[in-house]
C-alpha cells in the first residue's frame, strides 16, 4: 500500500510539471523543470530521467549558462552511482569540474572533488579516493569551510583505515572531531564510529567499544535510527571477536530497527552475519539457511557488492564442507562453481579487479578441490593475472602522477627563480640611478635620502615576502613527499601480499601435483619444495603485516615457521619446541636464505631425530659484535659418527652450505646430546662492507 501511495504522488508530480513545461517559452523555467523531472524520474525509470537532464544540457549549452551545465552534470553522475552503480559517474563528475574550474567556482571544485573521493571509494581505489579527499581540503581550507573540512578529514580517515594505515586514519578522525566539537556539527557521531573502527583494526578492543558507544548515545539522542542501527551492528562486530553471545545481542537490536525501517540491505546482511557466526560455532547447517535467507531477502536491484559478498561466504563453507563424508561432494563442488561464476560476473559487471580477483581464487580452489588439474591451473593463471593487472594499474597510475606533479613543482620553481633575479636585478638599477641623481642634484639630497630609506624599506619587505613564499614552498614540498612516500609504503605492502598468494598458489599446485605420485622419495622431495615455498611466503607475509616494511622479528617469524613444519606431523605433537632471539630483526635479503635454512633443518629434526614420538628441538639466534650465530639443537640420536656436514651430498644440507656462504658466514655440525648445527653469518650491511 505504502509503495502505491509513493508512485501516485511521483506521477501527480510529474503531471503537474509536464502542464508547466508545455506552457512555458522562457529557457530559464525550461531548465528548472526539466531538471526537478529528471529528479523525479530517477526513482522511476532511468532513462526518462537521461531524457530531461540532456534536455538541461542542451538549454545551457544554448544559452552559454555554464554553471548550470555543470550542476546538471554532476547530477547525472549522481543518477549512473546510484541507479546504475556504473563508473560512468565519474566521467560525467570529471566534466562537471572541468567546468567549475574553467568558471572559478571554488566551491563548485571543493565540493566535486569531495564527491569524486567518495566514488572512487566505492569503486575501491583508495589512492584515487585518498587524491581527491585531499584537493578538496586544500579548497575547504581556502574557503574556511568547517563543516565541509570535518566531513574530509572524517572521509580522509576512512580512506587510511582502507589501506591499513590505522595511525594516520585516526590522525584525520580526530582532527575532524576537534571541528565537528567546536562548529557544533551533528556527524560527530560518524566520526566516533569511524574512530572506532580504527581501533578496532588495530586491535584495541576496548578504546573501540568506547567510541562506538560514543556514537550511538549520540544518535540515540537525536533519534537517528539508521545510524542507531549501525552502531549496534558495528558494536556487535566489535564483539565478533572474542565474545559471540554478545555479538548475536547486538546484532539482533541492529535487526530489529532494519525492519521496523525495511531496509531489506541491511536485512540480508544481518543473515549474511548470522550464517558467519554459525559458521564460526560448527553450525553448518544453521549457517548455510542464513546464506540462502540472505540471497532471499536481497532485492533484485540490490548491492552487487553484497550479494558478492554472500556467494563468497557460502563458497567457504561448501569448500570447509566437501571433506566431509556426509554430503555429495560433486553436487556441492558443482554449486560451488556456479557461485564461484556468478561472483566473477559481478565483478566484470562493476569492474572491479578486486572483486574479479577474488573471484578466480574461489575458481581455482574449487576446481582444486574436484581434482580438475586443467581448470584449476587456468584459473589459478588468471588469478595472477588479475592480481598483476590490479597492482600495475595502481602503480602506473600513482607514478604518471608523481611525475606530473615532480615536472609541473620543477618548471614552477625555475620561473619563480627567473622572476626573483629579475626583480633584484631591477632593485640595483634603481638604486644606481639614485645614487647618481644624488650627485647631480644636490638640492633634493634630503628628498632622494628619503626615497632611499623607502627604496630599503620596499627591498627588506620584498625579501621578507620571498623568504616567506619559500617557507610555504618548502612545507609544500615536504607534504608532497610525505604523501609520495605513504603511497609506496602502500604500493610495497601489496607488492609483499602479492609475492606471498602467488607462492601459496604456487605451494597448491605442488600440492596438487602429488596427488598421482606413489613413490615415496618422489613424494618427499615434493614435500620439501613445498616447505622452502612455505617459508618464503611467510617471510612476504610477515613484512606486509608490519609497520616496518624493511624487515621482521626473528623469534615471531621463527616461531610460526616451527608450529607451520611440526603441524605436517601430527604424530609428533608432543614433541617441545622453543625459539630463544629476543628482539633481533632481520632484513628481507638476510630472512629469505635464513627461513630456508630453518626449513631443511626443522624438517630433517622432525623427519629423523624423535622416533619414539618426544623429544624437544630448541632454536637460538644472538648477536655477536659482528656477526649472528644460528643454532639449531634437537635430542634425537645424532648423524652417524663419521658424519662431515662440509661434504654431506643431500640437496637440503648442500642447500644449508652454500645459503650460509651467500651470507657470508659458516655452517658446523656437532652432537651434543643431539644434532647441533651452528650457522654463523653477516647481515645486509655487513656483508656489503665486506664485498
């Protein structure tokens, strides 16, 4: 009933400005109804709505109305981002400013770069969002717009929580909450959850709690239930992490505003939850029902994204699932695909390469799990290159900008050179010219000491002004290479996730490969090439997970590198292990040969040393003046007596030799109440002095 009423009053309006369009000859009532029905018709049909706002534009164009050109511009991009979720919208934004630009309309500029931020946020480019964001603080703080200037830096944050920099996400989310405090602006509850969210991120719980609740007394005041609702479903994904009872209580409140609303978006996410959660309790059947109710509820011209987002969970589950021996594993495997399919055909259809990226992983994994070798091996190619497609484009993009911007500050500084010789060039000749007038006329000499102390006084300011351009050129040149440098911090991490999927892809098909193979010796080998993968991969892993993207703490790498090996022989799960490092960090170029020669020696401990089942394996770096000595000690019976490490023949400890000389160090072998092997080596620095 309530939908019939909205439609009725949509059409008595529409009808009514029809009657006025038809009687009007004056282009400036044209215009303004003609855009007030392409408003009207956006909700309707979108292409009756493209029908009046071209007739807008052709009235502009007509009558060289340019800022109205733009206006209508901007709202068609408004139109394809909300009705179409198409990227067309910023084409026709991009015109829009092209526009305000040409007309110098600050605010028009200020305010689309705002909105270009937030498209480029929805489409996932995060740098681009972040570019744009920035702009238009540069006009906010131009014009002194507070309220605008809150909303960028609130905007600004989100961006740098996007991208993992959760430091400087809270820098801008402060900010903004200093000035939504002091103009007294109504967002601040937006501000405390995004705060919130920042440290959730990051790990701090309870600093997390705090500003959500902040948030939600805020709007609970001001009666705001959308954003009530929110705050409840943030708060219970705040629990998600260590309490689910509570999670599913928050939650649930969340729920029961989204009805009373009948906001079928939320809805279908809430059961999207619900299934995640049963999920994380072992409740697979529970959790697949939520799944489908989810898909269910999603109207049909609902979130791509969503539904993405739903078909990505349920795949999860169905591939937890086929190892299980009560269901039927290829009618699941099939279904799985299928989804797998429609994932990929979402995100063709809003252009994602991140979507379309996760979408040939779940592929390849599926086809994994049918034993399709042929498939898989095609998917698991096009998972990588889409993984490099979405990493050059970025990076290309960012370095065609730091160019632009590198080439246009260049020419700049030389002009503002030129123009400061010429202007003190001319301050000399006019002083030239007064000291002669002085010696000719020495009647005006009271007048000309005069003019010189003006002529001082002129120069001492113009230097003063000079100096005070180059204090703000310089601040600039700062920020830019602050951002340049935040932005290949973002470039390296992804380069490091990167370089770590590609090596567990590479890890799977190994995996995969061994499936037909019978011979034991075959099989091990196999089995250690996976391991030295394994190893490199959790070096990438570990420094894109770190702050400091230069290197990584050797006992945490060490340790989850020993849980990693032991977990391939449960049968020797009470065997003890033990890393003693302290605080030592290693440099990429130094981890890399050191994680493969923890490799070959925890995997031929485990192999070898605990035949009866116990025993313990204990690793031990320190730091000597100059050099670093490894041990590797474990309680098993030892190599045979006549045992020689310098002249052993296996591949993994002619491996362990030749990595200990690349770093240039050593490597020893002797029983002490069990195998000991001392690797002694140089880091990076070292070994250049040396070279």
């Amino acid at each position: 009933m309530t939908n019939y009423t909205f439609a009725s009053d949509n059409q008595t309006k529409i009808d009514s400005l029809n009657q006025i369009l038809l009687k009007t000859t004056n282009d400036s009532t044209s215009f303004d109804v003609c855009f007030k029905l392409g408003r009207q018709w956006e909700s309707l049909n979108f292409d009756s709505a493209m029908y009046y706002y071209e007739k807008c534009i052709t009235i502009s164009e007509h009558n060289d109305w340019l800022h109205e050109k733009a206006k209508i511009l901007l709202n068609i991009g408004f139109a394809y981002m909300y009705v179409k979720h198409s990227k067309d919208a910023i084409d026709y934004w991009l015109k829009g400013l092209e526009l305000y630009i040409k007309i110098n309309d600050s605010i028009g500029v200020m305010n689309t770069y705002y909105n270009l931020g937030y498209f480029y946020a929805t489409f996932e480019d995060f740098p681009k969002s972040i570019e744009n964001f920035i702009k238009a603080e540069e006009f906010a703080l131009e014009l002194n717009h507070d309220k605008r200037l809150a909303s960028i830096y609130n905007n600004l944050g989100l961006m740098y929580n996007y991208t993992g920099l959760y430091d400087k996400a809270n820098t801008y989310n402060f900010k903004s909450l200093k000035l939504c405090e002091s103009i007294g602006d109504k967002s601040i509850g937006n501000t405390h959850i995004n705060i919130g969210l920042n440290y959730h991120e990051a790990g701090n719980l309870e600093k997390s709690l705090e500003h959500y609740f902040k948030g939600l007394s805020i709007f609970q005041a001001s009666g705001e239930k959308p954003y009530i609702a929110l705050s409840l479903k943030n708060i219970g994904d705040n629990y998600m992490d260590y309490n689910l009872d509570s999670a599913v209580r928050y939650y649930n409140k969340a729920y029961l505003i989204y009805r009373e609303l009948n906001d079928l978006e939320s809805i279908s996410r809430h059961f999207m939850v619900m299934g995640i959660i049963n999920y994380k309790r072992n409740n697979y059947v529970n959790a697949a029902s939520n799944y489908y109710k989810a898909i269910d509820i999603l109207p049909k011209n609902g979130s791509r994204k969503l539904l993405f987002t739903i078909y990505s969970n349920i795949i999860d589950l169905n591939l937890y699932l086929v190892d299980s021996a009560d269901v039927n594993k290829q009618k699941l495997l099939n279904k799985t695909i299928r989804f797998s399919k429609e994932m990929n055909q979402i995100a063709l259809e809003l252009g994602s390469y991140i979507m379309e990226t996760k979408s040939y992983e779940k592929l390849y994994k599926a086809y994994i799990k049918m034993g399709n070798s042929k498939q898989a091996i095609k998917f698991a190619e096009q998972y990588i290159i889409a993984k490099d497609s979405l990493f050059s484009e970025q990076k290309q993009k960012t370095v065609a900008e730091l160019q632009t911007k590198y080439e246009t500050e260049k020419k700049e500084l030389e002009i503002n050179l030129l123009n400061s010789e010429n202007e003190l060039i001319n301050t000399r000749l006019s002083q030239s010219d007064s000291r002669r007038k002085t010696q000719r006329v020495t009647i005006y000499l009271l007048i000309i000491g005069f003019l010189i102390v003006v002529i001082f006084i002129i120069i001492i300011y113009r230097f003063y002004l000079q100096k005070r351009k180059a204090n703000t050129k310089l601040t600039t040149q700062n920020t830019i290479i602050s951002k340049q440098k935040e932005e290949k911090e973002v470039l390296l991490k992804e380069i490091h996730h990167r370089v770590k999927n590609n090596l567990q892809i590479i890890s799977s098909l190994l995996n995969l490969q061994t499936r037909n193979i019978e011979d034991e010796s075959t099989l091990s080998a196999m089995a250690d090439g996976q391991n030295r993968v394994k190893a490199m991969a959790l070096i990438h892993q570990k420094l894109y997970q770190n702050n400091d993207l230069a290197s990584i703490k050797f006992k945490d790498y060490t340790s989850q590198l020993l849980n990693q090996i032991a977990g391939m022989y449960p049968e020797l799960k009470d065997v003890k292990r033990e890393v003693v490092a302290g605080h030592i960090e290693l440099d990429i170029d130094t981890a890399i040969p050191i994680g493969l020669i923890l490799s070959e020696l925890i995997t031929n401990a485990f192999k070898y040393a605990f035949t009866n089942g116990e025993g313990i394996i204990t690793l031990t770096l320190e730091q000597t003046e100059h050099n670093y000595i490894l041990e590797v000690q474990d309680t098993g019976p030892g190599l045979p007596k006549d045992f020689d490490l310098s002249t052993a023949s296996s591949i993994g400890l002619r491996l362990v030799r030749r990595l200990s000389r690349q770093l240039y160090g050593t490597s020893d072998y002797e029983y002490k109440n069990g195998s000991r092997f001392i690797i002694t080596f140089k880091d990076t620095l070292s070994r250049k002095k040396t070279a």
